[in-house]
C-alpha cells in the first residue's frame, strides 16, 4: 500500500504544468489554428484530467517526459477535434444527390462565384447604382422568379418552414385554415405543419382521412372563421393504394367560390419537367400557378438546386401584404443566399441545367457513372501497395434524398470497397477522418461509392483518400 501512494504521489509531481504543455512543439504549431486563450483552457482541461487519473490509480508513471509525452498526445486529440467539428468541405460519395446532413444541393460554379466575388464585400443589396439611390431588396430574384414561374410577384425568407409560418401568420392567424389529414406532414428536425399553424394563430381544421380526402370533405369545413385552404405536398413520402385528393384547379375553383385563398406549400421548387428523370410526382410550380393557387411556397435548396430558401410566388397583392409584415424583416435573407440565388435562377431562365450540379447529378446514366467508377478503379489498383484490398464494380441505387422524389431511386454503378484485415467500418472511418472527408456509405460489409454524386473535379482527392487506406 506504501508503495503504491508513493507512486501515485511521483505521477502526480511528474505530471506537466500548463506552462510546460504550452512550451512545447506541439502547441506552438496548434497556437496559430485555435489561439492562445482556447490553447490554454485544453491544456489545463489536460492537465486536470491526468491528475484525475493518476488519482484514482488509472496513471502510474514518474517519468516526466513520459508523462509530458501523453499529455502532449491528449493535447493535439483534442485541438484536432475541434478543428474537424468545424463547416468543411466534403467528398459525398453516398450517391444522395440532396444530403439534408451534407449541405443538401451544392451551389453551381457560378453561384458560388457570385457569393464570394460579387457578394462577399460591398455589393448593390440595397442601392440602384443607375438613379444612386436605395434599391430593392432581392428584386432582380423576385423578377426572376416571376419570369420562371409565370406569378405575378415573388418573395424570398430564409426557408420554407419560415415561408410557411409568414403565409399562415398574414393572410389566416386571425381564423382557421382547413387541409387534408394525409398532409399534416413532419419533415427532418421535427418541423410539423401542425405546430408551424400553431405558431402562427390559425386554427387547423383537418379534414377527410389519411388517404382519401374530396372536395365535398373541404367544402363541409368552410365557415365564417375559415380564411385559407392549404394544400400541402408530402414531400418525403408517398401514400399508395386506395387513395384520393382533388385536382389543385378543383380545390383552387372551391376556394375562390367561397372568397377564399389557396395556398399551396409545395415543397420541392421543380421549375421544369423532370420527368425524363424520373420525377414526375413533384408540383411543377408554373402549373400551380396557372391551376388557380393564390400564394405557393416551395425550397431553394432541392431541385432548385440553389441554397437554402423560401421562395413565394403568387398573387401581386397577396405578396404585398407578406412583405408589409413585420415577420418577413425578421426571417428575410441576406445578400450571399440572395447571390447563389440569382446565379442559380439565371442559369434556370438559360435552359442551362448542365450548370446546375444537383440536375446534372440527377441526370447521370448509369453507363456514364460506370465508365468514371472503372477509371478510378484502374487507378487505385495500379496505385495501391497494398494487396489486400479489392475494389469491384456492384449494381446499385442512388437516392434524390432532402424530402424530394421519395420513389425515385437512379440506377447507378457502385465502387464497393473491401479489405483481407480491415472491416468495412474501418475502411469507412478513415475515409471518413480524411482530409477532405470522404462520406460513404455500407451495405452487406462492403464500402459502396456512388461517384453519382462525386464531381469529377473531385476524383483526384477521392482517389488519394483511397490510397491512405493502406493499414
């Protein structure tokens, strides 16, 4: 017992000070990254949890640069946690084209210039360089947007929940909104359409069943306190069967005999037929418009394929009203998602949808994958040293992902990746903790690459992630 309470009381004096841990190489080269006051706190956070162990018998060491050694060890484990818990880049090989976890659409090039060339500094948010005064926010995307959809005057806040939430709060807070029981959808975060009503003062009145709702359901609803119809597309799921829901020109011509609005929140912003891919399920917004809906709201960030927003389209005065609101000051966006949004928009109006990478993914074959994934493969395994690893060519599906086109799964030729020693959450990990991280997905023990979703751009970083695997 002697014995042992003298050893602990040698580790506990070996044990570095704060001051010894920030002299060394370590930490001077850390310093720069994350600052001499956070350097600091890890290194006493250090040095604390190693008396705690030593303490409880869990370190027994009177070497002083042994002791100083693990220290250092803990000291970079932790400054490189927080260095990779910080907004990077990453290598999304999961075949998802619109990864809600990923950043979902990635921005074109040229919206990606506009954000950092043209809106990064000063820019015209809100100044008309023509006449020299103050300019309109978002009035060139608003025009956009009108041109593209065919609406009379358009709107931009910060997402579709906050579009939603604007709409509701305006033109129904003071009275009751009537929708479909098969649309109280819950999307990703716990966003529910019943608590945004809640949140905005309208009265949700359900109506039909979760998968037959007539016009006769809604029209039995209405009463004097109804002051708005809402449609609502289920964006991430699809209800099959024995199901009904009026045409949206029906509810429209029902809403408006009535003296009421239609509002439509129709989720996935498709401008343009995909159907070519695919997606044929999705409300194209011209036609929602042209079928009779008042006001429609729908993201920036899905097949839009721009950043993350709530786009409104709609009746001219409608539009006013939400933007004479107070809410809308406080959910507007600013001037870069303004930029990626023009960009975008633009190359909309173009017919360019090649410059759009979400649609460009979308619109892969599965031979044109397959021919890039064989290239890559050949590479690696005229590269690798190490033989234990094989990387084969496997059938398999890609995914539109962010609540968009639920039944819509592309073809797509798979890398699947395996190891003679390493399993595949070991391979996964390392690709994983690479820089830039390589994000890929297991099925049945392999390590499956989707390249649907891997720019080419990015394939030479791919292929050195997969030379770092050697174990």
């Amino acid at each position: 017992m002697a014995n042992q309470t003298a050893a602990k009381t040698a580790t506990l004096r070996a044990i570095p000070s704060v001051d010894q841990l920030l002299r060394t190489d370590v930490a001077a080269r850390l310093r720069s990254s994350i600052g001499l006051q956070r350097l600091t706190a890890i290194a006493r956070n250090v040095t604390e949890e190693m008396r705690t162990h030593a303490q409880s018998d869990g370190l027994i060491e009177d070497s002083k640069d042994a002791l100083l050694a693990v220290a250092v060890q803990r000291l970079d484990e932790i400054c490189r946690g927080e260095t990779l818990a910080r907004l990077r880049r990453v290598i999304n090989a999961t075949g998802v084209i619109l990864h809600t976890n990923l950043g979902r659409a990635p921005l074109s090039e040229a919206a990606r210039k506009a954000v950092a060339q043209e809106a990064s500094g000063y820019c015209t948010l809100e100044y008309d360089p023509i006449t020299g005064s103050r300019g309109k926010r978002g009035g060139h995307v608003e025009e956009l947007l009108t041109q593209l959809t065919g609406a009379e005057a358009a709107l931009v806040v910060n997402n579709c929940a906050s579009a939603a939430l604007l709409i509701l709060t305006v033109l129904a807070g003071d009275g009751e909104t009537v929708l479909s029981r098969g649309e109280l959808v819950e999307i990703g975060g716990d966003f529910r359409v019943p608590d945004v009503m809640a949140n905005s003062g309208t009265l949700m009145v359900e109506v039909g069943t979760t998968n037959r709702t007539s016009l006769e359901d809604y029209r039995g609803a209405i009463n004097d306190r109804t002051r708005l119809v809402m449609k609502v597309h289920p964006s991430n799921y699809r209800i099959i069967g024995f199901t009904a829901t009026p045409e949206l020109s029906k509810l429209a011509s029902l809403a408006h005999d009535a003296g009421l609005l239609l509002y439509e929140d129709a989720g996935s912003g498709v401008l343009n037929d995909l159907s070519d891919y695919g997606i044929s399920d999705e409300p194209i917004i011209s036609q929602s418009v042209t079928a009779g809906a008042d006001v429609i709201s729908f993201s920036g960030d899905k097949l839009l394929g721009a950043t993350q927003a709530g786009l409104i389209v709609g009746r001219r005065d409608i539009i006013d009203r939400l933007r004479k609101h107070s809410l809308y000051r406080a959910l507007r966006v600013d001037k870069l998602c303004l930029a990626a949004l023009e960009a975008t928009l633009e190359a909309h109006r173009r017919g360019a949808i090649d410059e759009i990478p979400t649609l460009r993914m979308l619109a892969l074959t599965k031979d044109a994958i397959e021919k890039r994934a064989r290239g890559l493969i050949e590479q690696f395994s005229q590269s690798s040293q190490s033989p234990g690893f094989s990387a084969t060519i496997v059938p398999g599906q890609s995914a539109i992902g962010g609540g968009s086109g639920p039944n819509v799964h592309p073809t797509s030729a798979l890398i699947a990746l395996k190891h003679e020693t390493l399993n595949a959450d070991d391979i996964e990990q390392k690709l994983r903790l690479f820089s830039p991280p390589v994000i890929a997905r297991i099925a049945e023990g392999l390590v499956l690459l989707d390249l649907r979703t891997v720019e080419e751009t990015e394939e030479t970083e791919l292929l050195e992630a997969l030379m770092a695997l050697e174990p």
